[in-house]
C-alpha cells in the first residue's frame, strides 16, 4: 500500500520501512493487509497463494528496520516493535493484528495457528507490563478474548469468525438468546498448538471461520489440538472466508 498526494499522484520517493505520513503509527507493511472485504483481491494482486504467504512471512522474519524521519524520533510504537522481536510485525498498534489470520485465506490456516498461540503466550501476561502497546479503547484486550477462544472476526460486516489456536482447554459461553456454547481444546498444551480437526455439535467443519448464526445456535466446538500441523484442513479455496473477488458457496 502506497500514499498518494493531493493531486492523486502516488508518493515518491517511497519508503515501505517508512512510519508516519500516509500512515498513522505504522508503515506500509503494516497498513498494506488492510482490505478486509476483498482479502481474495488483494492476494491476487500479490500473485496468487504462494506470494501472498511468502509476503506475510517476510513480515515476521525480516529485521525490525524502521524509517522514523517523518517524526524525528523512533515512536513508542517503533520500540515496542523492536522489543517483541517478531520482525516487522507491531502487534502493540492494531492496524497489523488481523494480519496472522489472513493465513486462512490463502490456504495455510496453521501458520495463523502458530503465530496465533505465539501471541497470546509471548505479548500477553497477567502483570502491569502485561500489554504490548496500546490499549486503545480496548482493541488490544478483545484480540486477546477472540483469539483465546481460537477465532476472529477479521472483516467488519461480515457475519464470520476466522480461525486460529485456542488458548483454553474449555470455555463456556452463555448466549444471550439463552443457548450455551461450549469451546473445547482436546488435547491442548504449549506444544500442540496446531488444530487436527474442528468439529460443531459432532460434525466435522473444514472450514477456516465460521458464522455469528452458528455460534448463536450453542452446543458445542471441538478443536483437536497436536503437535506438527495438518496441512490438508483448510488448504481449498471453498475453505477460505468471504472475499468480495471471491464468491464461495
């Protein structure tokens, strides 16, 4: 993603490291996985599947360089980046945190899975530094309720949680329609972190999300943890959520 000027022209010289300017605290790595409704249309800008994994990977395993020259000075954001050692990756500004689920999108839901539970157990502890950055009306707090739970709604709009690696073991949810939701982690620990199967009310769901109707109708979510990912769950394009350029039925 690139800003452009008034006159509609792109930015030039253009600096991807770049904080600032066409971005509020962040960069153009930050900012560039933010087409929530059409995620189908931006990876076919990218090349299709596998660069688009390969660019979502470079974000985790390049350096944590930064351009502060639009501020002057490296930002508390800008630190706090360097500090969780996870790249390019900014979970302390929430403009990036969707970003890991998008994985589901391109058919390699247990890299989502990986950095999911790498998240909750790495930027999150129950002591006074226990946030990586900002609060900001509480974005950060219910990304760690969703994700706990093993799902995310990524795109606004959309009736569809993503999924990625429960943190529990079980969680009861009451509904307020009256029903129960039952989340259930069989097998779970800090090694199995990779999702087997996920079954609803004893179905198996293939799927990467699932719906707000589901989850209100109750009963009960299993999540079959282990140890080495299942790269066959997930991987079709009739798994993937709702893109605008993709029309699943």
């Amino acid at each position: 993603m690139r800003g452009k000027n008034e006159d509609g022209s792109f930015q030039s010289p253009f600096n991807p490291l770049k904080w600032g300017d066409a971005f509020t605290e962040g960069n153009s790595l930050h900012y560039t996985w933010s087409v929530f409704h059409d995620i189908e249309g931006l990876k076919q800008l990218m090349g299709g599947n596998k660069e688009f994994v390969a660019t979502l990977d470079g974000v985790f395993t390049m350096p944590p360089k930064f351009d502060c020259s639009y501020y002057g000075f490296p930002i508390h954001e800008i630190r706090e980046m360097q500090i969780v050692n996870m790249g390019n990756y900014a979970h302390g500004n929430q403009p990036i945190q969707h970003m890991i689920y998008l994985y589901n999108y391109a058919g390699e839901p247990w890299k989502a899975q990986f950095h999911a539970r790498n998240i909750l157990n790495k930027l999150y502890s129950p002591h006074p530094d226990g946030y990586c950055g900002d609060e900001d009306n509480g974005q950060t707090s219910a990304w760690y309720v969703f994700s706990s739970l093993g799902f995310y709604p990524v795109c606004p709009g959309t009736d569809e949680y993503v999924f990625g690696s429960p943190l529990f073991d079980q969680v009861e949810i009451q509904l307020p329609n009256g029903k129960k939701l039952e989340v259930i982690a069989e097998n779970n620990s800090e090694m199995n972190y990779y999702v087997g199967e996920i079954s609803l009310n004893g179905k198996n769901h293939s799927r990467n999300f699932i719906t707000h109707e589901q989850l209100l109708q109750g009963g009960t979510l299993v999540y079959q943890m282990q140890q080495h990912p299942n790269k066959n769950r997930g991987s079709k394009t009739e798994d993937f959520p709702f893109s605008v350029s993709l029309k699943n039925e």
